[in-house]
C-alpha cells in the first residue's frame, strides 16, 4: 500500500488493555477515531469467542459516549465477502481488532474482499486499532507464534504474512510482561529491513505520518538493525545461538515520539540524532 498524506492512523495495543477503569488506550483508540461521533466497527475474527468479547467491547466503548458501535464477527472466509460487512467497513471512521489467534485473521481476511476494503479506507484516513492478536496482524512480515523468556534462535519464531497495515515494521505485544526481546530479535535478525517494535501490556503505539507516539502505563522497545556491525545468521542451523553487534535498541515509555522514516527520536517533532546512544527513555 502506498502511503499519502491522507493516510488514516494505526492504534496499536500490546494486550490487556485496561477495559474497566481509566481505559487511557482506548480513550486514545476513540479520540483518533472521531471522538463521541465515531463509528466503530469490532473485528472479533481472532477469538473463539466473538459474542462475549464483542459484547464486552461494546460495553466499553458506549460506556466513552460512542453511540455507533457494531460488531462484525466473519468465522469463514465468506462472511468477509458480504455486502453487510463491506458496507460496514465503508462508513466506519475506526475499526478494532481484538484478541485472540493472529492465524485466523490472516486465513480468513488476507487477500478477500474486506481486507481489500480495510486497506483502501485506511489509505484514505480511517483508524485502524488492535490489541495483542490484532497488534501483531498489523504488520506485512507477522509474528504468528514464538517462545518467549529466551535467546534468539531460529528456531524459537514462526512468521508468515500478515495484513500490510504497517509494513514497515515486525509488531510484537505482551512484549514484557513475556519476556519477548529474544523473540523481536529473531524476527528483525530475518528481515533486517524492518523495524522491531515489542509493545507493553496496557500501551500502546499510536502510528500516523511516517511517526509514532506511545501511549499508556508501560513501554515500548524499538529494535533497528540496520547499522549492524556482525551476525552469523548465514552460518547458523536452526537451534543455534544467533549473534547481533551494534544493534541500535530504544526504550520509549509514554508521551515518547520516534520518526519511522529517519529511525530517529523525536522531540518536540523535530529528529534528534543521538548516535552515542544506544537506549532513549
């Protein structure tokens, strides 16, 4: 997809977002969707459960003044295909993935009628949000599954395509509270063209104009590899410890802006080159 500047924004949630108190991340999800005059659509395509997750989402969001809420829940790649959901998808100004299984996003939207709708409304400004299973879909190259509280090897991820909201970037969520570095690692280790982002639990990345911001009660790790000094990815078998020197690694707790384009800070929006540093809090 190809970014403009009308491009809509991405709300990205590491998981277990606060839904019953504050709900900072998800007043944020609102608020960049158009506020008590948004209409949302919830995707519970991920969860086993789409009655009483969608339920509860909508508890949540009528409970922030949204009036518009509506759950489209598609358990087969068909119902992706139906006027319902298509015309849903075209009057929403915001759409929240929630939790669950990233798989079954990607096997029952990618590449249908729906998701072909979803890319083009966010090229032309809608708000795409999503938590945990619906973070880590978010992104062309897609984390579907890893071990956690380890090094980085091979072995320990499973990647596939995802949904191309966010290309420039591997999205990994529950980042600390799982132990999950290892894992970002390995992932950026095999598309070093891309940029690493683990989200906390309760925070979230708001994406807009080629810059993010982080909102909530934990952080967010970026891991940039693109000025590595060594690896020894090409001479490794799968079970087979993996070396990386001269990674770049910030840690952004909220309020914190970075510059996707340049893989900058940002303060008070202008880029701050900060080479000597190797981690920004």
């Amino acid at each position: 997809m190809t970014s403009n500047q009308h491009q809509g924004q991405l709300v990205i949630i590491g998981g277990a977002e606060d839904r019953e108190g504050e709900c900072k991340v998800l007043r944020e999800f609102v608020r960049c969707a158009g506020g008590i005059d948004a209409k949302i659509v919830v995707m519970t395509v991920a969860t086993e459960l789409p009655r009483d997750v969608g339920d509860d989402y909508i508890r949540v969001f009528e409970r922030l003044g949204i009036k518009n809420v509506r759950i489209i829940d598609t358990i087969a790649r068909e119902d992706a295909e139906t006027s319902t959901a298509l015309e849903a998808i075209n009057n929403a100004t915001g759409v929240f993935f929630t939790g669950g299984d990233q798989a079954r996003i990607t096997e029952i939207l990618k590449d249908t009628a729906l998701h072909e709708v979803l890319l083009k409304r966010y090229s032309e400004g809608l708000v795409v949000g999503g938590t945990s299973a619906g973070a880590s879909m978010m992104s062309e190259n897609m984390i579907l599954e890893g071990e956690g509280q380890t090094h980085p090897r091979i072995e320990i991820v499973e990647m596939e395509a995802g949904m191309s909201f966010f290309p420039e970037a591997v999205i990994d969520q529950h980042f600390a509270q799982r132990g999950r570095l290892g894992r970002l690692l390995t992932a950026v280790a095999r598309h070093p063209d891309l940029i690493g982002i683990g989200i906390d639990e309760n925070t979230a990345i708001v994406v807009r104009d080629h810059h993010f911001e982080v909102v909530g009660d934990g952080s967010c790790t970026v891991v940039d590899l693109s000025e590595i000094s060594h690896n020894n990815i090409g001479e490794l078998l799968r079970d087979e410890g993996l070396a990386l020197c001269g990674i770049k690694l910030h840690i952004l707790p909220e309020g914190y802006k970075f510059d996707l384009k340049n893989r900058q800070l940002l303060t008070n929006n202008q880029a701050v080159n900060t080479p000597e540093m190797a981690v920004a809090s």
